[in-house]
C-alpha cells in the first residue's frame, strides 16, 4: 500500500493498531467502534468471561445481526421482484387490450402521427 493510515482501536482495556488504507479507514474506526460496544455490553451483563471469550461472543453476536441482516435484505429484494413482476404483468395487459387508433383523412386512410 502506497498511502497506509493506522487506525487504533479500544477494545475493553487493550488497544490495536490496524495499517489499512485511506478510503477504508472511517469504515474500520466505525467497525471497531461496534466491536468494542459488542463487547462492553457483554462485560456490563454480569459475565466474568475472559477477554478472549468476550470477544468471541462480541462476534458471533455480531455474525448473528450479519446473518438476520442479510435473509431480510433477500427477502426484500424478492418481495420488490414479485411486485415488479406483476407491475409488468399488468402493463403488457393494457398494451395487448388497448387498439391504437390513427386518425384518418377525409379520404378515410390512416394518418401517421407526428412523434
């Protein structure tokens, strides 16, 4: 990496230093943000787990939303398909049932419109 940024992040009582590049580095500082309210809440509900332990669980928490997160997003992009789905459906009906209708000379042909 030509341009490398060093993020610091705060878990519980230690501190880790990531290289990463410029444009991830806000992403990262919020990801381990995230990671260490995980685990701060995992230390405040009581659990005497060792440091080790609190962040395996901060990750499978975290593994868990990612999952759920994902199978709703699924599940909306199906529900916006079937909609556009039927969308089209009903627009080909109208096209199919409804007659263009040109109108006609004195002369009683069809005239081209103008577009």
């Amino acid at each position: 990496m030509k341009n490398v940024d060093v993020v610091t992040i705060q878990l519980l009582d230690r501190s880790f230093q990531l290289k990463c590049s410029p444009d991830t580095a806000a992403k990262l500082q919020e990801a381990g943000a995230y990671l260490a309210s995980k685990m701060e809440q995992l230390n405040k509900a009581g659990s005497t787990l060792g440091y080790e332990r609190t962040a395996i669980m901060a990750a499978m928490d975290i593994c868990f939303e990612l999952i759920n997160l994902r199978a709703d997003v699924t599940a909306h992009d199906s529900e916006i398909n079937e909609r556009i789905k039927n969308l089209q459906e009903k627009i080909d009906t109208t096209i199919a049932s409804s007659e263009l209708r040109l109108p006609q000379s004195p002369s009683g042909e069809q005239q081209l419109l103008d577009v």
